[in-house]
C-alpha cells in the first residue's frame, strides 16, 4: 500500500520518527537556551511533514545550521521571514517561537507615464462598462459588497503574458460549472501546500 514501509509501519510514522533521532544526535551537545536565536526561514514546504520549516541559524555553539524545525502553531511563516528560535529544557529540537513583522513593500516608483492615467470616481451602485468599437462590452467594474468585481466580457477570454503570469491572494478560488476544469501544460507541474486535500 501507498504511504506503508515494507515493514507495515506507517511511513509517515517512520519518517517522523527519523527526523526527531536525527534532531536528538545533532541537539545533544547543544545546552538549552534562555534565550532567542534568530533565524531565517529558508522554505515552508517538508516533502514528507506538515508543520516543519527549514531555517537557518546559529546555534549555541555558534555554528551555521539548517534544520526542519516545527513552528508554533498560530504562526504564518513564508521563506525568507525572520524568526526566533529556543531550545527548551527538556526538549530536544529547537522551536520556531516567533517571527518578526514583515517590512512594508516599498510604493512604486510614479513614472512619468501613470501620471497621465485619467481617474473616474463611481457613486455608490454605479459601475464602468468599456466596450469595443462594436458595442460589445470588455469590462465592466462595479464596487461589490465585499469589493471591487470585474466582469470580463463576451464567451471566450484569454489571459496572456510573453513569460509569467502570476496570481496573488490570500486565498484563491477556482470554479468551473458542467465544463470542467482542462490543465495543460508542456512543463512539470509542481503542487506545494502544507496539506493537499482531494474531494
């Protein structure tokens, strides 16, 4: 069976339980701290485990390590997050304790060009229709309950970019009715998520 080891166990049990005597021989020699270690999240993906993310620090013998290491469970961490880390009395690992805040994303740059970007103020309920030279709409804004909703027209809309396109959110929906959804690609296709739930 999937996810077994040739011996029955489970093979998440198994790998789990590598990562923690791996974690005991290399934390043996280190002694608790009473302190923070700061640290750098290097990747929020384990192959294998949830609720482990490999950082970077110095130890209490002052030496550069990367570890998984488990985090705190009302912590967000994403790569590159600064975060603070103790060895406790008793435990083995060390934990990710905190994280600091993120530095704010510097404003754009104004260009000359933005400056000539013409703006249209809409009244509560009115929206903004853009149509084509033949009268069919293209797209249509309006201020929703929840937010702005853009409505691309006419039956088929093709989204392109020359390299990449990206789409950023907090959360992310996709929806299709009776079509379907149809995924091509001529690359790899690579799924990262702390869980991946099917159905």
């Amino acid at each position: 069976m999937r996810n077994r080891a040739p011996d029955g166990r489970d093979l998440r049990g198994v790998i789990e339980a590598a990562l923690e005597a791996q974690a005991g021989v290399l934390a043996t020699d280190e002694a608790p701290s009473n302190g923070s270690v700061m640290g750098e999240v290097l990747d929020t993906h384990n192959p294998h485990l949830a609720g482990r993310v490999l950082v970077r620090f110095l130890n209490t013998k002052s030496e550069v390590v990367e570890r998984w290491l488990e985090f705190e469970r009302h912590l967000s961490l994403r790569k590159g997050d600064r975060v603070l880390l103790t060895l406790p009395l008793g435990w083995q690992q060390w934990i990710v304790t905190g994280a600091l805040g993120r530095q704010p994303a510097p404003p754009a740059e104004t260009s000359e060009a933005s400056e000539d970007i013409s703006e249209v103020r809409l009244a509560p309920g009115e929206g903004l229709k853009i149509v084509s030279h033949d009268g069919n709409p293209l797209v249509t804004i309006r201020q929703g309950a929840a937010g702005p909703e853009v409505e691309l027209g006419g039956d088929n809309v093709e989204l392109k970019a020359a390299r990449v396109l990206k789409l950023s959110a907090d959360t992310i929906e996709l929806q299709a009715s009776s079509g379907g959804i149809d995924l091509r690609t001529d690359g790899d296709t690579v799924v990262r998520a702390r869980t991946i739930r099917l159905n």
